[in-house]
C-alpha cells in the first residue's frame, strides 16, 4: 500500500470555526449585549443609502469624494429588523424584559457578562491543570470552547509555544492572541496540529473585538432597541 498523504483541510470550514472560537474568546474577555429577536417578520426601519454610479462600485474613495464635497444623493430604504442590540443598562434590560413578557412575538438572549480574569489566566497558564480548570468555569456559557480547551488542553498550551504566537503585552497583541488562540482550536476541533491550522489560515484574517462590537450594532443585529419599541406589537 501507498504511503497515506497528509490530511485535506477545508479552509472554509476552518476559517468558520476560527471565526466561532474567536467570538467565544471576545465575549469571556469583553462581554456581550444582550439581543431582542423578533420572531414574525421584524419591525419596520427606514435607512438612507447612498445612490452609486457604475464608476463607484467597489471604489470607496470615489464615493468618499463625493460626501465630502456635498454631492452625494441618498435613497430612503425601508427594511425589517428581526434582531435588535440591548444597550447594557439596568433600564434598557427591564424594558426588554417587559417587552418580552407582553409580547409573545419577542424572544430575549441575556447578555454575557466579561471574565477578563480567566482571559489572563488562560493567557498566562503553562499548567494542563490550571486550563482545564479554566474550561470547567466557562462550560456553561461556551460549551464548545470549554470542551475543547479541557480535551485538548496539553497542545493548546504546545501551541503556545509556537514561534508565531502574539507574546507582546500591547493591547493590539491581545486580539491577535485571541485569533491565534481561535486558528489553533479550529485546527484541533478539525484533526489538524496547531501549526499546520495557523499556516493554512495565515492569509485569513479574523476580526478584531471591535469590528465586532460595530457589527454587533449595525450589522449582526440590525439595529439598537429603544423605549418607544416596546409598543410594537401589531
């Protein structure tokens, strides 16, 4: 028989799961708000977009030019909002709360609390023992994480150990550590070593904690949650 070649890696699919883990990783060190879905259909909004001509499709400098110097057209857009961004306000949460209790077409997802402690733990930590006690405080919260990081808490800690692992202590190594840590974990969770997951998606950038705080806002949920939402049950 042949000698066996190394093992197919989906990228994709190993970029998805980075992508996961790296969400995982923002909220135990950040936090993250808590989300008003709407079940039948979402809330209207409008939204104003910019009119592009073909000549500024795919050129954001040429549309920026035309803002600044005041020439910019905008078409008013309505749309549904199926997913709303809880401000992290004892207010705000109540009236979430009582939107949800009233209505039966609103779903509430509590917010995450941060653990920015067990983040330095887990940054710091060169004991098996010590990352899988760490998996055992998360468990609840991100189950698949600390699944992970309790069953394959040895070579995570190898990985650490790896020449491109982030070591500087400036606040912007502290995201890149974040997705290392998630390419690392990605490659584990797909049967792949942490070096060869963190070659294959070097040219694959995750983003940082606060691309995703603004996509939390604008993009992944589609809007903010306000008091006067609250009557919206028609």
């Amino acid at each position: 028989m042949g000698k066996r070649g190394p093992k197919p890696v989906d990228v994709g699919q190993l970029r998805f799961e980075a992508y996961l883990f790296v969400l995982a990783f923002y909220g135990l060190r950040d936090g993250a708000p808590a989300l008003l879905r709407h079940v039948k259909g979402g809330v209207w909004k409008t939204r104003l977009l910019p009119e592009l001509r073909e000549d500024e499709l795919g050129r954001p400098e040429k549309v920026r030019e035309r803002i600044l110097v005041g020439k910019m057209t905008y078409k008013p857009i309505r749309y549904r909002v199926k997913t709303l961004t809880v401000p992290s306000t004892k207010k705000a949460l109540k009236d979430a709360c009582e939107l949800v209790r009233r209505n039966k077409n609103w779903r509430l997802t509590p917010p995450v609390f941060p653990r920015p402690e067990l983040w330095q733990r887990l940054n710091k930590t060169r004991s098996v023992a010590e990352v899988r006690k760490i998996a055992g405080r998360i468990r609840r919260v991100y189950p698949l994480l600390a699944s992970l990081l309790y069953s394959q808490a040895a070579d995570f800690l190898a990985a650490k150990k790896l020449h491109n692992c982030p070591k500087s202590n400036r606040p912007r190594s502290d995201d890149k550590r974040a997705q290392f840590f998630s390419k690392v974990l990605a490659g584990l969770r797909v049967g792949i070593a942490p070096a060869t997951a963190t070659k294959r998606l070097a040219h694959s950038s995750l983003p940082d904690s606060k691309t995703i705080i603004v996509r939390s806002l604008e993009e992944g949920a589609d809007g903010v949650f306000r008091v006067q939402q609250v009557e919206e049950s028609r």
